[in-house]
C-alpha cells in the first residue's frame, strides 16, 4: 500500500471493459487511487477538478465518443492540466504511425496494449515517481471576447470567452450549463470573422467551486466537428497571440 503522501490519482479511460479492467488491476496493488471511465469526456471532466489534481492519465486512442487525441488536446490547452502526464494506450497504432513522437500529438508516451503488466508498470511509475514538469508550450491564450450561447432546448445567455485555443475554450457566464450539454457558441475571432461553433460542457465552476479557486464561474467546453478553416484560424489566432507575450 502506498504511504498516503505519495498516493497518487490516476485516470484510465478505454471504451472497452475488458481494458480498463486489466490496467486498472495492474494499478491497483500500488496502493493508488484509480478512476476507471469509458469515455474521453468523464475523464476531461476528472482532469479539471481543480479540487481533487489527477496525477497521470491513461487513455485508449481509439474510442466511439470523444477519443484519446481530443482528451490529449484539449488538456494541453489548458492552464491546470497543461503539464499532467498523459500516456496512450492502443492495440491499432504502432511507432510508425507517430513518425515525430508521441509528444507531437500531445502525450508523453504511447504503449502497445499487448505490453506486458511490468511493462504497463515501468512507463506508469516514470510518470507517477518524479515531479511534474513545470515547462510545456500551451497553445492556450487569455481573452476576452463577448459571445452567445445556445442549447437545443432553447436555453441561452452571453458569456464572455477568458481563454481559447484551438480545441475549446472557457466560457465566463453566471448561468453555466450542465456538464453534458451540447450546445453551439457564437463570436468574432479578433481580427477574424464571425463564428458559429458547436460546443461540449466538459466541466462546470459552479458559484461554490469559483468561490475556492481562482477560477471565474463558467464553463470548460470542448469545441466538436471544427472545419479544416475554422481550426485554422482559431489555430493562427492563437500563435498570434503567444507571439505577443
């Protein structure tokens, strides 16, 4: 069992049971907390809670809802989990298929999911044993834009977008919607044109959780379906910014 200050809280996320069974089970004689979810939005929304850090997560690649490459994106663009150790697990991809790394697609370490436990284990205590690192570029960026939002069910309000990057965003409102919620965002991209994008409500800062942090009270969302134009010019907007700083 592990000495309770350096219990540590980790993430797997694999659509498939029999996965999550078997890495969780290799886990958990080290005396860790692990949280075992069958989708990439459960474990964003474990990722940002900026009450109970996670320490490492565990992600499938390949998953029917929102995968291993979105969770890895849109935890780098975000200012708590930018530096949290994220570490693939597929059984479709091999090192041929990331010819510039596994940190170009935004993960630590990238295992094939026939590697044996004392393999699983040597790759999860690297992470798991040493401080994480204080250095890692975000392509995230403060702002301050006006919006609107809408949901299907006719809710809506403005909001005010106080960070963005290419794969999401936090939305300052006093009236955030549920974790869950699918709704679309509406705003000019400074310098740029006018937008309508489709969003997912990852996590929530309710008025007691914005009370304890310094965070403001909204909503971390997960920007869904981008066009190849759109990413672009959120993407450029981003650089422009970073280059300003």
């Amino acid at each position: 069992m592990a000495d309770p200050r350096s219990r540590r809280r980790i993430v797997v996320a694999d659509d498939v049971q029999f996965w999550r069974e078997k890495i969780a089970m290799v886990l958990l004689p080290t005396g860790h907390e692990v949280l075992a979810v069958d989708d990439g939005v459960p474990a964003i929304r474990l990722c940002m809670d900026p009450m109970r850090p996670v320490d490492l997560v565990i992600v499938d690649l390949v998953m029917p809802g929102v995968d291993g490459f979105q969770v890895a994106r849109y935890l780098r663009s975000q200012r708590l989990t930018e530096n949290l150790p994220i570490v693939a697990v597929t059984s479709l991809f091999k090192p041929d298929d990331f010819p510039n790394g596994p940190r170009a697609q935004g993960f630590d370490a990238i295992l094939d999911k026939a590697s044996s436990s004392d393999q699983f284990l040597f790759v999860f205590n690297k992470y798991l044993n040493k401080p994480r690192r204080t250095q890692r570029p975000a392509p995230r960026v403060p702002s301050n834009i006006p919006a609107t939002f809408r949901c299907g069910d006719g809710r809506d309000g403005p909001c005010v977008i106080s960070n963005v990057s290419s794969s999401g965003a936090f939305l300052s409102t006093s009236k955030p919607l549920p974790e869950g919620t699918e709704f679309s965002v509406v705003f000019a991209i400074p310098g740029g044109p006018s937008v309508r994008i489709i969003a997912l409500v990852i996590w929530v800062n309710d008025r007691d959780v914005a009370a304890k942090t310094k965070y403001s009270r909204g909503m971390g969302v997960l920007f869904r379906g981008l066009s190849a134009g759109l990413y672009k010019a959120l993407d450029q907007y981003v650089k422009n910014e970073l280059e300003k700083t």
